[in-house]
C-alpha cells in the first residue's frame, strides 16, 4: 500500500506516496477510502470523471478529495481505484467503485471532509503527501 494512517486528535493523519505526483494522489484517495470501508471489496463497477484545477498543489489536492467525497456524499459512492493526470495545476482523472451495499461493505468512519491541517507535499526522489481529514 502506498499509505498510512497516524494519530491525530479526533481527525485522521494520512500519509501518501508515490513515485510520481499522480501515484501520490490515487494513494491519498484510496486512504481516504480505506478510513470508511475495506477498499479491497469495492469493485470497480462505475467510473465518474473528475477534473479540477488549483491555485498550488496544496489547493489540487483538497480539491481532488473534497471531489470524490461529494460523490459520497450525494450517490453514496465508494472508490477503490483511480488513475490520475496531472498537468500543471490541472488534474483530470477517473475514479472507480461502486455504491455502498451494506451487505458487502463494512461500515467504518465516514470521511466528512478535507483539510489543509498538516498538509504538505514533499518531492525528493518520490512524492510523500501528508494531511488529515475530519471525521
């Protein structure tokens, strides 16, 4: 796994990496994932497209989060796999998943949004993300 989850008071740490920016993001969305349910039984069923632009790669990536979280939140969709395109300041990509089914997916915490707390996107030899989200 490209991510880890540390401690943080009432909220959860998330650290991501890759080997480029764009591996960085799909690991920051599947931690996201991985804090509501086990994305290793999310099948990819349907895609949605997502395309966001920000001021600094900071504001991408809350972006990108905060995107993928509204489909959550509206068509109570899961996401277990992404493929992201970065240029510049501009991401477009493709999330995969499926609608929770209570008889398939475990219930964990829901991810009620992003943060800026802690972020910082760090790039030496590979791309480590870090940030947390409110719970």
């Amino acid at each position: 796994m490209g991510f880890q989850f540390f401690d943080h008071t009432a909220d959860v740490g998330i650290k991501a990496w890759g080997k480029t920016l764009e591996e960085a993001f799909e690991n920051s969305a599947l931690a996201v994932f991985e804090i509501m349910t086990d994305t290793s039984k999310v099948e990819p069923k349907v895609s949605v497209d997502v395309q966001v632009e920000g001021y600094d790669l900071e504001n991408l990536l809350y972006r990108w989060i905060e995107s993928l979280l509204f489909y959550y939140d509206t068509e109570l969709l899961l996401f277990s796999k992404f493929q992201v395109k970065i240029d510049g300041l501009s991401l477009k990509a493709q999330a995969f998943g499926e609608r929770f089914d209570e008889k398939k997916h475990e219930r964990r915490t829901v991810v009620k949004a992003m943060t800026y707390h802690e972020m910082s996107i760090k790039t030496n030899g590979k791309v480590e993300i870090t940030f947390v989200v409110d719970i």
